[in-house]
C-alpha cells in the first residue's frame, strides 16, 4: 500500500489536466473555425497548466527546474508562432530550441550513460529529415539543422534514461520525445515540404490539427515524466 506524502495532488492535476483539455478543445475549435482570436486566447493555457502541475506534483529536484524552464521557453515559442507564423518563425524556433536543451539537461540529471546505438537511432532520422527537407530549406537549412541536432539529442537523451530505477518516468520521458519530433517533423515538412506533400494537405486545419495534438501529448508527457519521479518518495508499507 503507498501514500502520497503531497494529500490532494492526484486530485488537483486531474482539475488541470481537465482545464489543459478544455483549452485544446478551444484552440481546435478556433482552428475548426479559422478564429484568430480564439486561437490565440486558448493556445497558452495546455502548457501553463502542465507547468502548474509539474510545479505541485514533482519533487522540488534539478530535474523538476530543468523542465519548468522548458515550459515556460515553449510557451514564448508558442505565442510567437501563433502571432505570427511566418514574421516570427525563426524566433520561434530558437524558443523551443532553449526548451530542448533544458529537457536534455534534466534527463542529464538523471543519467550521462552514452547509449551510442540510441544516439545513432536518433540522429539517423534527423540526417533522413533533413535530406528530404534540404531542396526546400533555402536559407533556412542552417537554422532547421542546428534545430534538427538538438532536437535528435532530446530524444537520444530520453532514451538513454531506459533502464533507469524510474522506469515509468523514463518512459514517459521518451514518449514526451517521440512524440515532441513528430509534431516538429510535421510542421518541418508544412513549412519546408513543398516538394513532397501537397500544398492543400500542409495548410488544412487536420495537418494543423494533428501538429498541435502531437505536441501536446508530448508536452504532457515529458511533465508526467516529473510527476512520476515522485514515486520515488511515497511512503510504502
């Protein structure tokens, strides 16, 4: 039998994951309905309320910090983005780049083993990513690559977590990263894909769409990755 030593945590992250579910509804609606304007209120507030989460239920550790500041670097990313997706794209970019590289440090926290077969794993796909992307780059093929690096080693790292004492944390952490790459790669190819992916698929609300939920169960998973350390000081007996 455990017991949480924090009474009340399960009870309120399931109130903010609800409130971070209803805002993702309205973001799709916004979507659904080409509204600017909802879309901009709505898109914040799954992010805040992970981080809201985090802060109450995850052990007050490096690993917590790390990815409170990741949040909050992709929550600039992602009012950027939504201001204005082509004026302040690069911007963006380097704000999730920021929030890639404190993900990594927390999963360093954990643990430094090099896992070299991972390492190759992920930066296998980034190297196909970018090849199939590199007519399109242009001037951008700097920037996307630098990006593509970083978020290879986010995933590499993640992965060299399996096999730690958390197991569950570790899992969800590398879900978090997979999933994380996904939305990224889709909107690499929205942006860059001219040449592989037709013009009307790129710019639907469904490519959007599938952007955006992509991106946020990433996110909830790298927070639940906090969350679950928390395993690790319940009282058992």
């Amino acid at each position: 039998m455990t017991r949480d030593p924090r009474p009340g945590s399960a009870v309120d992250g399931r109130w903010l994951l609800a409130l971070a579910l209803v805002a993702a509804a309205l973001f799709a609606a916004g979507a659904l309905l080409q509204h600017h304007g909802l879309r901009l209120a709505s898109k914040p507030w799954p992010v805040v309320l992970l981080g809201v989460w985090v802060w109450r239920a995850a052990p007050a550790d490096p690993y917590r910090r790390m990815l409170l500041a990741g949040l909050a670097c992709s929550l600039v990313g992602d009012m950027l983005l939504e201001a204005s997706p082509r004026g302040l794209f690069l911007y963006g970019l380097v704000s999730f780049l920021v929030a890639h590289v404190f993900y990594v440090l927390a999963y360093v926290t954990d643990t430094r083993a090099l896992a070299p077969l991972r390492a190759v794993a992920a930066y296998a796909y980034g190297a196909t990513l970018l090849a199939l992307l590199l007519r399109g780059l242009g001037p951008m093929t700097v920037p996307v690559a630098v990006y593509t690096a970083v978020i290879c080693t986010m995933v590499w790292r993640a992965a060299a977590r399996l096999g730690h004492p958390e197991r569950r944390s570790a899992h969800l952490a590398l879900l978090g990263a997979v999933t994380f790459t996904v939305s990224d790669s889709l909107i690499a190819v929205g942006r860059f894909g001219g040449h592989l992916v037709g013009e009307p698929l790129r710019t639907s609300t469904a490519w959007r769409l599938a952007i955006m939920t992509t991106y946020w169960l990433g996110q909830w998973a790298i927070a639940a990755s906090a969350v679950a350390r928390h395993r690790r000081g319940q009282i058992t007996h």
